[in-house]
C-alpha cells in the first residue's frame, strides 16, 4: 500500500523523521493552503519564504527520484486545508496510511490527532528529530523543579552535546557564561557589514506574483524578497555571518544603531526554523571557530547559547506548558495593540525604527524585538493575546512554538515568571545607554514628567507603581521597587499623570 508521507512547509529537511523509510511507491505530499497562509495575517515576505522554500524543496526531491504530490495555491482543485488535501490524496492513492513528523504548532498537532476518528485513516506522527532536546527529554529535566532556569539547562546541554568544554569536564574558559561582556554600546564609528541577500529565482519571482495577487493588504513588499529559501544559499548565508560577523557578535549583540537592522546577528532563524540548516552543525562550525582562533570565546558562547541553549529552552518550554500556555496573562494586561504597531507611525524614534526594519524586512534582532517593541508592550500593558498574534505575523522566523514563550513568557512576563526570573522593564535609560536612537527622537530621554518625556520613562514608572504589590516577592525587583518606594510622592503623581496623558491619546490613535 502506497504511504503518503505529509510533508509541512516548516519540515524542509531531506533527513526529517517522517521521510527516513520512505520506500518505493511512497509519496510525499506538499500542500499550498490558505488555512496556513491566513492563520495570523503573515507578512507578505513569510508567506513567499514558507511557499518558495516548500517548491524548491519539492524541486530537490524530486531530483533524487522521490515521487512528489505537490498541491499549489492557486490549483483550482486546493482544498484551503491540510486535512482536506491529506483527504483528497487519501483517495486518490487509495490509501489510508499517512506518515508525518509532529508540527511545530500546539493548534496543527491537535487536529492531526483527530484526523484517524474524523478521516478513517491511520495517522503515525513521529517525533521531531530536528532539535538538540527531545520534549520527552525536556520533560525529565523539568520535573520536579520548582522554576526552570535557562541558564541550568544550558549547561545540561552543554555537558550532553560535548559543546564547548574541557577534556576535566569544565566548561571552556572556565566559565559557563559570557553574558557581561556581551552588553557593548556600539561606537558609532564601527558599520557592521551587509550581510548577503539572495535576489528572487524563477520559482520565487512566481510566488511573489502569487502572494501580491492574493495578500494584497498585508504587511510587507513581497517584492522586496531577499531571504533565503535553499539548503545552499541558507549555508552561504551562515558562512557569512562566520567569515564576517560572529567575530564582534558578542560584544554588540545587545546594541542597537539607526538604519543598521542587522547588525552582527546571524540571520539564520528563518533557514534553521524551515529546516534548511541543522543546529548541531551550526554549534559544530562555530565551536570549529573559537578553536581554530577565528573567532573569540565571548562571542562563540555566546552564539551557542541562543542555538544550544535559548532555541531549546523555549520549545521545551511550549511543549511543558500548552495549551493553558497560550491563556496566561498573570499581569491582567487588556489594551488593544496600537495601530502603529502595523505602521511604524509614531514619534517615538526606537519604536519607529524597530518596526520599520519589520516591515522592510519581516526581520528584527532580538533586542528590539525584546527591549523596544516587547518592553513598550510590557509597560502599556498590551494585551498579551494581540502582541502574540502581531509577533506571529511579522517575523518571518515566527511559528508559535518558538514566538509564543518569548511574547508571553520573556517579553510580557504574562507567564508569571516561568520563562524569565523577572519582567524585561526598562526606562528610556536602557535604550540611550544601548542605542544611538534617542539623540534624533522628538521625546526627551532626560525628561520623565514634561510634555516631551520620553514614554519610556513615564510608562516604566506607571508599570512599577501598578505592579507593586506583585513584584514585592521577587528579590529581582527589589532595586526598582526601592527606586519606587524614594520617588517624591508629587513625582510619581505627576509621572503617573502623564503616562494617563500618553496611553489616553495612544487610546484614542492620535499620533504618538
Ligand atoms: P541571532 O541573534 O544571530 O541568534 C542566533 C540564533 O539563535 C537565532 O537564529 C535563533 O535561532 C536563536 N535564538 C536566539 N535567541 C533566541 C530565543 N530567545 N528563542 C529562540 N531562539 C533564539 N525567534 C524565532 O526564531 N522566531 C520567533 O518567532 C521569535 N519571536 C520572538 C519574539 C520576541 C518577543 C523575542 C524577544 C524574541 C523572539 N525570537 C524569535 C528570538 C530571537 O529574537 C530571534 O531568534 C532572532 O532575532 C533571529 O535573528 P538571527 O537569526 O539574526 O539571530
Ligand atoms: C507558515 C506557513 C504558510 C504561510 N503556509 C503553509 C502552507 O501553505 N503549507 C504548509 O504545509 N505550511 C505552511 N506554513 C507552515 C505551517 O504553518 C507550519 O508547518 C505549522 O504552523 C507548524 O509549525
Ligand atoms: Fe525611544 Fe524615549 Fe529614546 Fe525616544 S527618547 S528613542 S521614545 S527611548
């Protein structure tokens, strides 16, 4: 009996588990459906990246002699849903056998396991061999502890996976982590390199006239495209980075510079999410380069504690924790999203160039995602909900399992605690001391009750106040809960006043 073997747009690797005994006569399925384009509104370049990566990974099957079904968007047969395209094929090929590595989603793996009862056919969903840590394995790390810090996991995986350690079982360095020196302000005579990007092929040029003809309103030129969608060029892509910028990543992998949206960053998740890269090689070639003197420990570490230990870390964390993950909002947090959100129109010169670079790019690093766009989110108070769903649809790395613990969990703090030991607040302070953006900005960093403070200030302060009794447990926030508990009585009033001012005319859409 043929075995049709499904394959998901985010399962673009030719060693996934669901393909590894594919024999003679199987076919592998690939579907284009607009229940996967239209979930969350994708920005326009996420859904060319998925589409285009899918037909050149169908194309390279197909090269190697596999038999590929491949359901195209504008086929007038596609039936919008995965289901109705397994149901199709179930009968086309007369079989009820469908193999499929489990998707990265909480909400896709919860259907696939209705299929059997709802479709009458035998579904074996195997697991995602793809990570570095099983969620059986995750599981058993966690259980029975009281909080689940990244940092012990981390060196677990360190000392499993043989990373970055010495022959006496310590870590390399003599320290596990190199965090400290990673906190660098970048002089504003250092231009990180441009990274490479890949201008469209046939195939993507085609997707593209696809997804400007059917997602004409969302976010994004889809001819703007440049990211990229094979195996090689996703390797050329990490080489890069390893040639050019893993060397300084460390020491500004938290800073930020007008118009420079890359930075040193890597530029990898959207290749390793799809499948296209492989994290124990990435760790392999980095820890090649710390060792071979290329590049230095700070930065090598570093890059392998995002991979080995972040990347990990949150899947675990989706995995433990849904589906009640996605209904946590331990803040009470309620306010709409700002439509600047979706626009990039507002004074506020951090905000502004965080989410333009998203809508150019489908792309932010990791501290403007965190410490701008999530941090203003924190201390308005956004509803934790819209924020998931704005982080779902405009990065095009984002799929829930890795986007959702670090909305709501590291960004929102709407998990009470279990991502991160404290909330991610900061005042404008942080992002003066991190960013050249405040010089240019129409708010005054310096001011935290005029007419111009800086949002950031009047916001962070409102946050702490409203929170107080919250926080009063967690010795983390003791600091700032002390800067509270100093404030003059008529300051906090007047910060709180016009933090009211601000989020009133915020409410109301007025330009901010
Ligand atoms: P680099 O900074 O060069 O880091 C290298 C790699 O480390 C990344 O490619 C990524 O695979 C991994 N990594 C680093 N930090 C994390 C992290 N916190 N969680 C998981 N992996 C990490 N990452 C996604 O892949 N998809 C998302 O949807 C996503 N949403 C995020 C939402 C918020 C609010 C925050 C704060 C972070 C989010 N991240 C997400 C993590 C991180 O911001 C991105 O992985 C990173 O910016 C991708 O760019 P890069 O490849 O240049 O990363
Ligand atoms: C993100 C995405 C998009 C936009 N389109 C498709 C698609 O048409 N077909 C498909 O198989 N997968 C797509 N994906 C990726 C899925 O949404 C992803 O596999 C699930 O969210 C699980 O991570
Ligand atoms: Fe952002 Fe405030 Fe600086 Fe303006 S002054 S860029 S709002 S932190």
């Amino acid at each position: 009996m043929t075995t049709l073997r499904l394959v998901l747009g985010d399962q673009l690797s030719p060693q996934l588990s669901s393909l590894s005994d594919l024999a003679a006569g199987d076919v592998v399925l690939m579907a284009e459906v607009m229940d996967e384009c239209t979930y969350v509104p994708h920005h326009a370049q996420k859904i060319v990246l998925v589409l285009s990566a899918m037909r050149h990974f169908a194309e390279e099957l197909r090269a190697q002699g596999v038999i590929v079904d491949y359901r195209r968007l504008d086929d007038p047969q596609n039936a919008h849903s995965l289901r109705g395209e397994v149901l199709r094929a179930v009968a086309e090929y007369q079989t009820a056998r469908v193999v499929v590595t489990e998707p990265g989603e909480w909400r896709l793996a919860q259907e696939m396991r209705s299929w059997p009862g709802l479709l009458g056919i035998d579904v074996e969903i195997r697991g995602d061999d793809r990570f570095l840590c099983t969620i059986g394995q995750f599981r058993d790390w966690a259980a029975g502890r009281k909080s689940l810090r990244m940092e012990f996991f981390y060196r677990e995986m360190r000392r499993g996976h043989g990373v970055l350690m010495e022959p006496d079982g310590e870590p390399a360095g003599g320290r596990w982590n190199f965090d400290a020196e990673n906190r660098k302000r970048m002089p504003a005579d250092v231009f990180p390199p441009a990274p490479p990007r890949f201008p469209p092929d046939a195939i993507t040029r085609e997707v593209i006239a696809l997804v400007e003809a059917r997602f004409p309103d969302n976010m994004g030129k889809a001819g703007d495209f440049a990211w990229p969608v094979t195996k090689d060029q996703a390797e050329r892509a990490f080489e890069d980075f390893l040639d050019h910028r893993l060397g300084s990543f460390g020491d500004w992998q938290d800073a930020m510079q007008v118009g420079s949206p890359f930075l040193f960053h890597a530029l990898i998740s959207t290749s390793l999410n799809l499948g296209l890269l492989d994290p124990r090689e990435l760790c392999a070639r980095a820890e090649a380069a710390y060792l071979q003197g290329v590049a230095p420990l700070n930065a090598v570490e570093g890059f392998i504690r995002q991979i080995l230990g972040w990347r990990e870390f949150i899947r675990g964390i989706y995995w433990l924790k849904m589906p009640q993950y996605r209904h946590l909002n331990a803040l009470g947090a309620t306010r709409p999203l700002p439509a600047f959100y979706w626009s990039g129109q507002t004074k506020m010169r951090c905000m502004r160039e965080a989410i333009t670079g998203t809508i150019a790019h489908a792309y932010a690093h990791h501290i403007q995602r965190l410490m701008i766009t999530g941090n203003f989110a924190l201390l308005a108070g956004l509803d934790p909900g819209a924020v998931d769903e704005w982080y779902l649809a405009v990065y095009a790395d984002a799929y829930e399992w890795v986007e959702m613990p670090n909305t709501r969990g590291m960004a929102l703090f709407a998990d009470g605690g279990i991502v991160g030991s404290k909330p991610y607040a900061a005042s404008g302070a942080y992002i003066n001391k991190m960013s050249d953006y405040c010089g240019g900005c129409f708010y005054d960093v310096k001011d935290a009750t005029g007419p111009s403070a800086c949002p950031f200030n009047v916001l962070y302060w409102d946050f702490i106040a409203r929170h107080a009794e919250c926080f009063a447990g967690n010795a983390r926030m003791a600091m700032p809960l002390m800067g509270l508990r100093k404030m003059p009585p008529a300051k906090l009033a007047a910060l709180r006043a016009r933090a009211n001012v601000f989020l009133d005319s915020m409410d109301l859409g007025e330009f901010v």
